[in-house]
C-alpha cells in the first residue's frame, strides 16, 4: 500500500473554550499498489471499499510548532494509529477481511464559512473519489448559531454539503455530534442528517467526561489541544462510530 497526501494550509481559528480546530486542511488517500481488482469489502451487507472522514482537528491536523502541536493526525492522540480515523479503521479492516481506500480532509473552513464555502469547489477530489461511506465529524469551529438567522444559515450550510456528498455515489453518511456538546448546533446536525437520509451518533457523553481529555492522560502546555480527546475519547469516538456502521451493516443489501 502506498498513501498519497495532499495539504492545504489555512489560518488558525480559536473558538469557545479555547481550542485551536481547523487549521490545515489536509486530505490523504491510501490505495493499493497493485493493479488487480481490489476485493469487494464489506461489514456485514455494508460496502466499505472507500471510506470518506470529513472533519476539523479532532479528525486531522498537520504540525504547528506554535501551539506545541508536532502530530500529523487527529489531535490530540499520542500517535497517529491512536486516532478515532485509524481506530476505526482498524475496527473495519478487522471486521471487512482488507484495507479500505481512504481519504482524511480537515474542512474547518467550511465550519468558519458556512453557506459561504462552495462544496462543490474545495471538495473536488472528496466528491469524485464517491466514497462508500463518509464520517463527517464537523461543528466545534462554527460559531454558536444565537439567532434564528444564525441558525438557518448553519442548518442551509449542512443541507447543502449533505445534499452535494450524496449526488457522488450516494454513500453511506454517518454524522456525528460535538466531541463539545451545544444543544443547539448538536441539534440542526441531528436534524439535517436525518433529512439526508444519514445516521446520526450521539457522542455527547464522551466530551463531558473528562476523562476522555488528552489533558487527563499526559501533561500539554497549550490549552486548546489539552482539550481535544486524548487517546482513551479517540477510542470511544471510534467505537461510537463503529457501533453505527456495524448496525447500518445489518439492514438488507441495495441493489
């Protein structure tokens, strides 16, 4: 197997309780080198042979020596295999009898933008690669929506980019909610996920147990990235989202 990765940077973003999320984006695509017909794989009657993570720092995060941040994965796990993305990922490889083709691509830009980030454009490569299944793991850069016109525009912003993944291959989506709860954007998640047609998972126990902090498993300077989950929150958040594509794997096979 051989990755290829691609990085975008961006500027920095601080938000709500002090964190830095967002930053680079960054996608990376791992694919077999060899040139045969790659195994159909599957959990249970789930297609699993392309795999989309649509997130903000939590999911991927390139180095920044000015928040103490030397990882090139989701902060703030120890190592990279220590990720919710490569956690979960070893769930399926398990489970599917191969490796799956993935793409990672932090869109906290689209998190600061909203109905201002045209999908279509910056998501390119992540449309055309029509994943099987898309973990889009977003909400904790977006400013607390405290109008109804706040709101609407957060809920437009989701409508639209869930609308456009699913013209591309019309993939399995799983949304998450906040490693941060705020009921209210927690809530138009739900809400537009269900409307997409998606599985929604609720991962607010995780955040508000303080264990699941990486600040809980080993002393960090900078704040925001004590914050993020630490090992033992990405396992959880991997678990969370394992549970789902394992139940979304029971349902019939569509032809």
């Amino acid at each position: 197997m051989h990755a290829i990765v691609k990085s975008r940077t961006a500027r920095q973003v601080l938000f709500g309780l002090g964190c830095v999320c967002g930053l680079a984006g960054l996608f990376a695509m791992q694919s077999a080198g060899s040139a045969e017909p790659a195994p159909r794989l599957q959990v249970g009657t789930l297609p699993v042979g392309k795999i989309l993570f649509l997130g903000n720092s939590i999911t991927l995060h390139g180095p920044a020596a000015n928040i103490g941040w030397t990882g090139n994965w989701g902060m703030a796990a120890s190592a990279k295999e220590k990720d919710y993305v490569h956690r979960l990922l070893d769930r399926i490889n398990k489970k599917a009898g191969g490796t799956p083709q993935v793409m990672v691509r932090n869109i906290a830009e689209f998190e600061r933008n909203l109905t201002d980030y045209s999908v279509p454009d910056s998501l390119k490569d992540e449309l055309a690669f029509e994943a099987d299944v898309v973990i889009l793991a977003i909400g904790e850069n977006a400013m607390p929506p405290e109008t109804e016109a706040a709101r609407e525009r957060f809920a437009t912003a989701l409508r639209g980019l869930l609308a456009e993944i699913r013209r591309h291959g019309h993939p399995t989506i799983i949304v998450r909610s906040q490693f941060w709860p705020d009921a209210v954007k927690d809530g138009l998640l739900k809400q537009e996920c269900a409307t997409a047609g998606g599985i929604f998972v609720d991962i607010k126990p995780l955040g508000t147990d303080p264990a699941n902090a990486a600040k809980a498993e080993r002393d960090i300077e900078h704040a925001g990235v004590a914050a993020h989950p630490g090992d033992k929150g990405m396992d959880a958040i991997a678990e969370a989202l394992w549970k789902a594509l394992q139940q979304a794997g029971t349902k019939p096979a569509q032809p």
